[in-house]
C-alpha cells in the first residue's frame, strides 16, 4: 500500500491547478459513491486530482488509486480500502476500475462495510453499469464526462470565464448573448483551432503531438476496450477498424447497409453490433429518424463521428465543411438534448425545435412551413430572426 500512497504525493504535486473545467461543478461531491464514465482522453483523471487538490491536504484522509497499477495483480481492493479506512480514510479516488476484475462486487462491499467512507471512480464510456452481476445504480450516482466545449475552450484560451447557455436560451435571445459574447473575443478566430484539437483537454499539454496522442488512443479503444467489454475476438478487430475507416472516410452518410457489409465484409448482424459497439465508445455517433418505439432500432438515418476533432484525425474529407457543421452541432446538441433527424431539415431537436445547417448564403426555403425551425450558419457572428450562429451552440454546456 505505501507504494500506492507515494505514488498518489507525486501525482498530488504534479497536479496543475490554472486551468480547471467548470464540469467538476456539475458533479454532486457529497454523494457517497459516485462514479464518472467518459471517453478515453476526456480528462477524467485530472478532474479527480485537481478536485482532491483544491479540497484536500496531502495526508491520510484521502487516497487516489488506479487500478491498473501491477500493485493490484497480487493485492485486493477490498483490503486496500480497509487499511485506508482504518487509518482514517474519508475519500477513497479509484481511476480505471475497468481494469479490475470483480470491481463492482468488491465496490459493493466497501459502500456497504464501510459507511464513513466515500468512493469516487471513473470508467470507460464502454462502461454499462447495468450489466454489471451487482446492481450499483441504488447505490451509485453515474456522470458522463464529455469532451471540451467550445465554451470551455474559449474560457481557457482567453482567460475569460464565460458561462454555459440553454438551448431555450439560445432560440429567444442569440442576438444579445452573440453580441455579449464578440464584446469580447471573437469566436469565429478560435474555432477553427477547437475543431482540430480542442475537444481533448490534452492538447493543453502540447498540440503538436496532440493526434499522435489522440490516434494512440483511438487505438487503445478499438484493440482493447471494445473487446474487452463486448468479447470481440482478436480476429475480427481488423473488421472493426475497417468499419470505422469506411465511416470516417465517408460521414455524414446514410449507410446503406447491405453496400457496407459488402464493403467490409462484416454480416449485417454483425456490423450492428459493431455500429452499437462505436457509439457506446464515443467514436461515432448514430442519428435515428423521429420516432419512437421499436421503429429506432433500425438502421441509422445517418452516422457521424462524435466530434471533429477525431474527422481531422481519421477523416480523408477534412475539407468537407458540411460534414463538420453538422458534426459540431450534433456533438454539442447530444448533451442534454433529445437529436433526432427531421424531416424537412437536418436536426428535429427535443421533438420541437427544427434546424437546418450551412454556410453563410443558407436560404430558408426547407424550413418555410415549419414551426419553431431556424437556419444555423457557420460563417457569420451574429444572426437575426431565425438565423443563429453556429459557434453559439458550442456554448451549451
């Protein structure tokens, strides 16, 4: 254990503290057991250690742990926590519990014997806690981490801190909150620079070796994560990757199904799996038509990657500004937001808002005779009536 604890000092001196997300507010640190899932890259570690910083001094009251540390190959969690617990431990931090095996029955245990003790963790966004043989969910409070937003972003490039907008917000005041925004910077100079690289928060660490990084991690997910969690075998990882080349080379696309399946030479059944597989790992993102029941378990109206940083990673159509408007809205809307495809536009947004994306000289002629509809365009600053800034919508969250 005394090596786990000096690893955790050196990591607690390491920390840096200047640029830290507003997300760590978002969380509710009072709860006993909460868990934090995202994809790789999007700084879950680092929230966990700069929230220990900022609220704890380096002593015995609190421990940060990673379970892929080899100290866990001959020792149990359970025991560590009992130690810690008996030394006066109060915050108990557990980053990569994917990597244990059984980790949700020995977490179980220590909620349950240890009542004076709290347990945050983090996981893969593979992670389905539902499935797991104990049931966490009445114990456990469950986060989705996302990547930066555009807004947060611009707050650590700018110094400025600018608050997060609702979507309501944003359809009856876009013209004052534009303005109140290019009073100050000018956004459409730094999203170019977000859409390359800004979602990671470790381009902060160096951007010229940010999607050698990111590649790295793309890689990770597709060799280990996903067959860890779904039991891919090792044959059949290369089918995986040549979906996601196939997709990556040609979003947005409505997928024809049967053409891909020739193309990669998955089955049907299989490449759904597959599709469910990537979208569960936030590698691309599935936009179903408008509506409900058993109908939105049928095949996709279109496939994105989930953000356009990982286009300019993967993508041989970077100069595809459609395919990036369109994946900049839907990442930002798929938040907090219901995205569905609509009929007469390109977005049905919480079954009542409609939009419609594109460059400056957009018209409105798909959206004339529809309610609550607006064009969204990437390549002004300000809008007027039903025409809102695209880069706005990067300030939802």
């Amino acid at each position: 254990m005394e090596q786990l604890v000096q690893r955790f000092y050196e990591k607690y001196a390491q920390t840096n503290t200047k640029s830290i997300r507003g997300y760590a507010d978002t969380i509710d640190w009072s709860n006993r057991l909460i868990g934090i899932k995202g994809s790789r890259g999007v700084g879950k570690t680092t929230l966990l250690l700069q929230y220990i910083k900022k609220n704890f001094k380096p002593d015995n009251k609190v421990l940060y742990v990673s379970l892929d540390h080899f100290w866990f190959a001959e020792n149990k969690l359970y025991n560590l926590a009992d130690n810690f617990y008996k030394r006066g431990g109060e915050l108990l931090v557990l980053d990569e519990v994917h990597r244990y095996p059984d980790w949700v029955v020995e977490i179980k245990n220590i909620y349950d014997d240890f009542s004076g003790l709290k347990i945050v963790f983090t996981g893969s966004s593979l992670l389905q806690i539902e499935k797991a043989r104990c049931d966490l969910s009445r114990r456990a409070v469950i986060y989705q981490m996302p990547g930066l937003s555009f807004r947060e972003f611009i707050n650590f490039q700018t110094n400025y801190n600018f608050p997060a907008i609702t979507l309501d917000e944003i359809v009856k005041n876009h013209i004052e909150i534009a303005v109140s925004v290019i009073d100050k910077i000018k956004p459409l100079e730094l999203l170019p620079n977000y859409l390359n690289y800004g979602y990671y928060p470790f381009y902060l660490e160096n951007t010229a070796s940010f999607h050698q990084k990111l590649n790295e991690a793309i890689l990770t997910v597709m060799e280990i994560d996903i067959p860890q969690f779904e039991a891919i075998q090792t044959s059949n990882i290369i089918l995986l990757k040549r979906l996601l080349q196939v997709i990556a080379t040609s979003v947005p696309f409505k997928p024809n199904m049967q053409a891909v399946s020739q193309r990669t030479g998955i089955s049907l059944n299989t490449m759904k799996n597959y599709l469910q597989y990537l979208n569960n790992a936030k590698i691309i993102t599935l936009l179903y038509a408008s509506s409900k029941g058993l109908n939105r378990l049928g095949k996709p109206e279109k496939i994105y990657l989930q953000n356009p940083n990982l286009i300019y990673n993967l993508g041989e159509n970077v100069q595809n500004t459609g395919n990036l408007r369109e994946t900049f809205f839907m990442m930002n809307l798929n938040e907090k937001n219901k995205v569905e495809s609509s009929e007469t536009a390109d977005f049905l947004i919480d079954e009542k808002y409609t939009f419609e994306i594109g460059g400056k000289n957009k018209g409105q002629k798909q959206i004339k005779d529809t309610p609550d509809s607006f064009v969204v365009k990437d390549d002004i600053v300000v809008g007027n009536d039903n025409i809102i800034p695209l880069w706005l919508f990067g300030f939802l969250y």
